[in-house]
C-alpha cells in the first residue's frame, strides 16, 4: 500500500482552529474517545471471565455507540460536506476490532490481567497527557488572538486620537478667526502647535494601519496554521500510539488464541493501514470552506480634517519620524537577540519532541518536552509582535523619507522626577510635578516634557561635564529666546497646509511682552509657505502690532511658593482682610500669592495678599480688577483662584474603620528594573497603584517600597 500524500491542515484550513480543535476533542479522533477505548479494554478484560456471551454483547454495544459517532469522528460537527456512509480510516479499523471480538468466544485470566495493566492503563496516561497538551493549545490560541486583537484596538485607538486632534486643530482654527490684537498671535502659534501635533498623530496612526496588516498576515500565514499544524501533528501523533496499543492488545490475543489466529491477523492487517494521516486527510477533505482573506486596513480620513494617506514629512514630521525611527531601530536590535535565541529554543525542542514522542518509555520526558515547547511558543509571541512593528515603522519611514537618522546622534534620555522647577529647553515651559513628568538626557542633560520627547531634533554632543552640560543650558535658553524673538514679527500670515506643506507663521512665545487690550487693529496678510500652486489659501489674516520688548517673568524663589493664609483668616486691618472675596458682577475671585510691578501698558501693580476679581484668563496672562475699581494684567502664576464655599449637603462620611478600596494591577509579562526609581515584578504579581499615567508608566507599591513600571505591561485587576 503506497503512502497517502501529506496533508496540511494550517494550509489548507484558514482560520480553522476552533473546528480543527473541537474534531480533536471527538470521541474518534479526539482526548475523550482514549477513554471510550480505555473503558472497553478494561470492560474487556473483566467479560473475558465469563466468555463468549458477554463479548458478544460487549461487541454489539460499542457497534451502536460508534455507528451515534461516526459521522461527528469522520468529519466533526460542522462538515461543508457531509460524509454519506463513509467513515474514517481509524472507524472502519476499529469496526474490524469489534467484528472480530464477537468471533472470540474464550478468555482466560492471564489475557485478562494483560489487557488491564498493559492497554488500558495506558490509554488513560495516554488520555490525560493528550487531554493536557490540547488545553495548553487552547491557550496558545487565545493568546494569539488576544495578541492580534490587541494590535486591531491599538489602531482604533490612534484613529480615535487622530479624530480628536483634527477636531483640536479646527477648534483653535476657529479661535484664530475669533482672536484679535495681542491675542491673534497667541492663538496662531497655539494653531500651529496643534497641527504640528496633528500631523504627529496622523504619522502615527498610518504607521499603527501598517503594523495591523503586517500583523494580520502573520496572524492568518504563520502563527495560526503553525499551531493547527500542530494539533494536527498532535492528533496523528496520538491515532499512531492508538494503533500501537490495539496492536499490542491483538499480539496478547494471538497467544492466548491459537486457533483464531487468522481472524487476528486480519485485524492487524487492518490496524496497520490505519495510518494517522488517513484521518486528517478526510477531516480536511469535508471541511474545506470558501475562507476569504480580511481585507487590509486603510486610511480613513477624519471627517473635520480633510486629509490625504501620505505621511507628513515637513521639518517638525522629519524630527518625529526621525526619533521613531532611531527607537524603532535600538528596540529591533535588542527583541532580534530575544526572539533568535527563543527561535532556537523553539526547533531544539520541536526535535526532542520527534524524538520521544512515540517512546512510551520516556513518558515523563515526552511530558516535560511538550510543555516547555507549548511555553517557549507563547512567551516568544509579545517580543515577535513587538520586532515586526518595529520592523514595519523602520521600513515605512525609511520608504518615505529616507535613512533621515543618518549622521545623527539621539539624545540617551531617561525618565526623571524633577524635584524643583524646571523648564522644557525644547518649548520652554515649565516641566511641573515631582513625578516622572518629563525626561533627561543622561549624556549631555538635555530635560523635556514627556509629551516633547519625540519631537526633540537628535542633536546630542554626547557625553559631557557638569559645567558643559550647564553651558549648554544657557545655550538652549538663548536659543529658545532668539527663536521667540524671531516669531514675534508682525504681518506674518498662518496657512491650513496640505501634508506634505509646511507653513511659517508668527506666534508669540508664552512669558513675552504681549498684553491683554480691547482694542483690535487688523491689517493685511502676507503669507509664506513652501506649499505648491494647489495648497489650500490663507484662512486667517495676520495681526500688525508694535513689537515689544521681549519680557520673561521671573517667578520667585522655591521657598515662596508656599501660598499665604486664606483671604478669611487675615488679621484685622491687613491689607487682605479689606479686600472683597467674591467680584459684584459673578466673576471669580482670587488673591495675589506674590507682589507684582506693572512695567508696560495694561499691566496693574499689584501687592502680595491682595483680593482680586479674575475678568479674564488666558493662561499665561490673567486681566483682574481691584476693589478700587482699576483694571489690569498681571501673570496667572502669581494669582491664587478662591473656590466658591458651597452651601449644599455636607459630603457622605465614610465610616468609621472602612478603608477607600486600593486599586491594583496586575502584571501581564515579566519585568527587570533598569533604573533606580522602577520596579521590577514576575508575571502574574500583582501590586497597589499610587499613580497611574506616568509619562506611559504607573506608579505601584511593591513588598521592597515604591517604584515604576511600563502601563503597557500590567493591567487592572
């Protein structure tokens, strides 16, 4: 008899894991039908003793019994073709086994005990180790399926974000429309943050659409027929230890039966062209489908901001895709080392398994081999999905804009908890809190936001000293300085780009001399921009004004930032108890935390403790109005906003002994702690949150204090 041909049921069976899995879980040709043949052998055994009449009977039932299986062990329980009377390879050899029970008439004690501890004690090791490798399939399905389905929400997360942001840039569009004087220039470079922050947004989400087709087409090419490959081999594996066994139970037979010995070997005859392949072969023979391949993913443009699919690749763009593409390159290098040495793990072990899996001498191996496989498969997943969406951001970028990180040096940063103030050297504003809210460059101390890190050009000198790395922070501020100069100029105009377009325009740097008025003076536009013929018009004209001096507030010494009593508990007499605590016409109401000194038009001196009336805020500047009647701006950082008491119902009052439940998380990979302020934890560990939302981190208390660890590793419990 000739070979049958391979078959390959991850090939030919796309997306098939759950039928493929539910036909190996049959009585026939699955873990629960070891038992049925179990429970025969040992049934077998004990009527052996009471001779031919209960085999007969013996035989009729299990005819009845596989005749209720046949079809469901031939093909499963969904066939696209049912099968009609024909049954598998493994049923028409165990129909020969039972036809030939019913013509062994006589057993004796010897065939009995033989049957009992060498087939049927067997069956059921047999049972319970198959039993366990087609559940840990199971999950190594599921954590595949988590693992893509994971990357599908990541990208509907970006295409939400993505959406917002288009709405942000209208919004402040629109503001720019709105604005006037002073203002007009502060809402044009707050227009134009936020669209450089677009296209920011917009490059990741097309990079997000990338990496989900490249990891859809791994999840239907690879991952997913190499584990119903698999099962098929598992199932083949088991339907030719089956066949060792019957055979062995018919050679025991034969010794005890001299005078049935040609019905015997015709039943193993039959037995041995049973080969497992047989099955699988008509499993998949029944259960092809018309399986259509999902289609990829596309961009979907947002419905505020008309866009197209190419990436933004003006000169903000090329910094961020530039840092991407230098963190894309350092992560592949360091997941390439872990996923080749699990690759190799993986086909050491796909060998021993070939090895011992048809020696039930080494059973305990064979057990110990299969598991560790199974693991080594499902640990290597998070660092193959991390590698191919580095992979795929390295190749998008570089297919867009080239290797733009040649010849340059990337900043070295590390997360930082800023303990006094400390500005940005990228935007220049304040990085505010004690936590990690920002980074620093450990090579030459370059601090920014942690909302600015990618957008920092890689310009590192590399390694400096103390007194060079404070040089370089004046250097940095001076800079930051000339640049907010240099985009003060009036007559500049602001332009809605097309992607590829980039725009100039003047916005004026938070902290200068700009003041609040009411008194708008609009002038005409000029425009410059790179963009060609077709880019869209002008929509906003620019706003002529006086320039002047360039001014930044300096805030007072740390140990002034503590606030002064409340307006309420001043003595008598002071200044702060003459003041009103709430403004006649419903504005809010607010105290002075330090002395101000009007040193320009529309400012108002001001002292410390002084009550205030809050007209107007916008962020930076705040116009106020004291109980004397004069108006004036004086800067937001130096005013204290008063809350209104409120005269509802006192809050509900926890009781006494009941502690605020603590909200935990619990890790979902293990982590090692590369610095001083993290921690490191095992998969499964679970810890208390402190903080959530740390620049990408959270803050957990562990059994050794406090520490960080990546958001995306835990998850809540």
């Amino acid at each position: 008899m000739s070979a049958p041909p391979p078959v390959n049921l991850g090939e030919e069976l796309k997306d098939a894991f759950k039928p493929v899995n539910t036909w190996d879980i049959q009585v026939s040709n699955g873990i629960a039908w070891l038992d049925d043949l179990q429970s025969f052998y040992r049934e077998r055994a004990a009527i052996e003793k009471e001779y031919a009449g209960k085999l007969n009977a013996l035989s009729k039932r299990f005819h009845e019994k596989k005749s209720r299986k046949s079809a469901s062990l031939t093909v499963g329980d969904t066939p696209q073709m049912t099968p009609g009377s024909l049954e598998s390879a493994s049923l028409t050899t165990w129909t020969t086994i039972l036809n030939t029970t019913e013509l062994l008439a006589t057993e004796h004690d010897t065939l009995s005990n033989s049957l009992t501890t060498e087939v049927a004690d067997t069956l059921k090791s047999l049972s319970t180790r198959y039993d366990d490798y087609r559940k840990r399939h199971e999950s190594l399905a599921q954590k595949l399926l988590s693992e893509r389905d994971g990357v599908y929400s990541d990208l509907n997360k970006c295409k939400s974000k993505y959406d917002s942001e288009c709405k942000d840039v209208e919004e402040k569009r629109q503001k720019v429309d709105k604005s006037y004087d002073s203002s007009k220039t502060k809402a044009q470079k707050s227009y134009q943050n936020e669209l450089v922050e677009m296209n920011n947004v917009k490059n990741t989400y097309i990079l997000q659409i990338a990496a989900a087709n490249r990891h859809k087409q791994r999840y239907f090419h690879e991952d997913l027929p190499d584990i119903i490959n698999s099962l098929q081999d598992l199932n083949e594996t088991r339907v030719a230890k089956v066949n060792g066994l019957w055979t062995l139970g018919t050679e025991l037979e034969n010794k005890c039966h001299q005078n049935s010995i040609e019905l015997l070997n015709t039943q193993l005859s039959e037995i041995t062209r049973n080969l497992p392949v047989l099955d699988s072969g008509i499993f998949s023979q029944h259960n092809v489908g018309g399986w259509v391949e999902p289609v990829d993913f596309v961009f979907e443009p947002s419905p505020i901001w008309h866009d197209n699919p190419d990436l933004v690749i003006d000169e903000p763009a090329q910094i961020y895709l530039r840092n991407i593409l230098a963190k894309s390159r350092n992560n592949s290098k360091m997941l390439k080392v872990e996923v080749e040495k699990r690759g190799k793990d993986i086909v050491q072990l796909s060998e021993r398994w070939d090895a011992v899996k048809m020696n039930e001498s080494e059973v305990q191996k064979e057990i110990d081999i299969a598991r560790a496989l199974l693991y080594q498969k499902e640990q290597i997943l998070p660092h193959a999905y991390q590698l191919l969406t580095c992979e795929v951001e390295i190749d998008v970028v570089l297919n867009a804009v080239g290797d733009v990180a040649r010849g340059t040096q990337s900043h070295n940063f590390k997360s930082t908890s800023f303990k006094i103030p400390t500005d940005c050297d990228l935007c220049g504003e304040r990085i505010w809190g004690l936590t990690s809210k920002g980074f620093t460059c450990s090579d030459c101390g370059y601090s920014c936001h942690a909302k600015c890190e990618m957008k920092v050009p890689a310009a590192c000198p590399g390694v400096l000293d103390k007194a060079a790395k404070k040089a370089l922070k004046e250097e940095n501020k001076v800079s930051l300085k000339t640049a907010s100069s240099e985009l003060d100029l009036p007559g500049e105009g602001l332009t809605r780009s097309v992607t590829v377009t980039s725009t100039t325009s003047t916005l004026a740097p938070r902290g200068t001399g700009a003041k609040l008025t009411k008194s708008p003076s609009i002038s005409g536009a000029s425009v410059t921009s790179t963009a060609p013929t077709t880019a869209a018009p002008s929509l906003v004209p620019s706003v002529a004004t006086t320039t002047a001096p360039t001014r930044r507030v300096i805030a007072p010494p740390p140990e002034r930032y503590i606030a002064p009593p409340p307006v309420e508990d001043s003595p008598p007499g002071s200044p702060a108890s003459s003041r009103p605590t709430s403004s006649r016409d419903g504005g809010e109401s607010g105290k002075m935390l330090y002395t101000f000194t009007a040193t320009g038009d529309g400012e108002v001196t001001v002292t410390e403790g002084t009550a205030i009336t809050i007209i107007e805020d916008d962020g930076g500047w705040m116009q106020v109005r004291l109980a004397n009647g004069e108006e004036g701006i004086v800067p937001t950082s130096y005013v204290q906003k008063i809350e209104k008491k409120s005269r509802g119902p006192p809050p509900p009052v926890r009781p006494r002994g009941m502690k605020k439940p603590e909200k935990k998380v619990k890790a979902l990979y293990a982590y090692e702690a590369g610095g001083d302020d993290e921690a490191s934890m095992a998969e499964g560990e679970e810890f208390v949150v402190i903080e959530r939302d740390v620049g990408g981190w959270v803050k957990v208390k562990t059994r050794f204090g406090e520490g960080l660890v990546p958001g995306t590793y835990v998850t809540d419990v």
